[in-house]
C-alpha cells in the first residue's frame, strides 16, 4: 500500500528492523507524545495509533508483556485489553463519529501479523463505503489526516473523557 505522508513509512522501512528490537518495546521506552503515538497508559497495557493506519483514528492496545500470543498474556492483561479497547472505541466514537469497527488481533504470520513477537489489538474505525477503488485499483490508502493531527484529536478528546 502507499500512503500520502511517506516519509514516515520511509523511515520504518528503511531501518534495521532486527536490529533495533522489537518496535512496541522499543515505543513504550519512550516518553509519552507524538514522537511514539501513546495515548495512554494503563497498568499492563497502553492505547496508542497505528504508525501506518488502515484509516484515520486507527489504534492499537498492545500490552506491556512482550509475548507473541494472547494465550502467553496474564489474566489481568486480557482483561484490560478489552476494558482500554472500549475506552478507544468511545474516543473514536466522538472523535471520527465511525459507522463501525473491526476490531481483531493477528497472531502469527499465516494470520497476518505484522509483529510477530509482541501480540497487540487492532480497533479501526469503519464508514459505509470507505473501501473503494482508490485503495483497490491504485493500492494506495488515502488519508484525511496527519498522524500528528490524529494523535492530537484523540488525547484531546481522551483527556475530556477520562480526566
């Protein structure tokens, strides 16, 4: 797929990959903003975007356990992946006002993980006809946003809600 703000992709797919760890680890290292997308952090879990997002608003809940797969995480992680999953969804209820949501982990390749070693959940917001042919016939995602812009409209919205 290509994305309108390239640069951000570049980088990634630029970079030594194995070197450099695994990403969600190497992320939750840092200090909390715009530069590693965290929106919040929980007890065993944090809500942060999606660096290449299917659409605008696309988050993740990606635990503090560095495991591959949900069977690996304690019960007190599972159960707050899904209590942060809804606070994501009520954010980006009032943020992107979506039709809908898929909502779904990928564990292992053949599933379509894109990070093997470090499970983590997908909330994507979802609109009546937002697959069209742009994204078919020229493989090309097309975004209304920046991330910087995304990531600013959902702490906001994020601090209202649950400060």
């Amino acid at each position: 797929m290509k994305y309108i703000w390239s640069p951000w992709r570049m980088k990634y797919i630029r970079s030594d990959k194995q070197k450099d760890g695994c990403v969600f680890c190497n992320e939750l290292k840092k200090v909390d903003g715009p530069e590693n997308l965290i929106v919040e952090r929980f007890n065993h879990s944090c809500a942060i975007l999606n660096r290449y997002p299917y659409t605008s608003g696309h988050m993740m809940v990606v635990p503090f356990e560095h495991r591959a797969t949900l069977e690996d995480l304690s019960d007190e992680t599972l159960a707050e992946i899904m209590r942060v999953t809804v606070k994501v969804m009520k954010v980006l209820r009032k943020v992107y006002s979506p039709q809908g949501f898929n909502i779904g982990v990928n564990v292992g390749e053949a599933a379509g993980a894109g990070i093997l070693e470090h499970v983590h959940l997908h909330i994507v917001p979802r609109w009546s006809g937002d697959t069209n042919f742009v994204s078919i016939l020229g493989n090309v995602r097309v975004l209304p946003e920046t991330l910087e812009d995304s990531y600013s409209n959902i702490k906001s919205e994020w601090q209202k809600l649950f400060s």
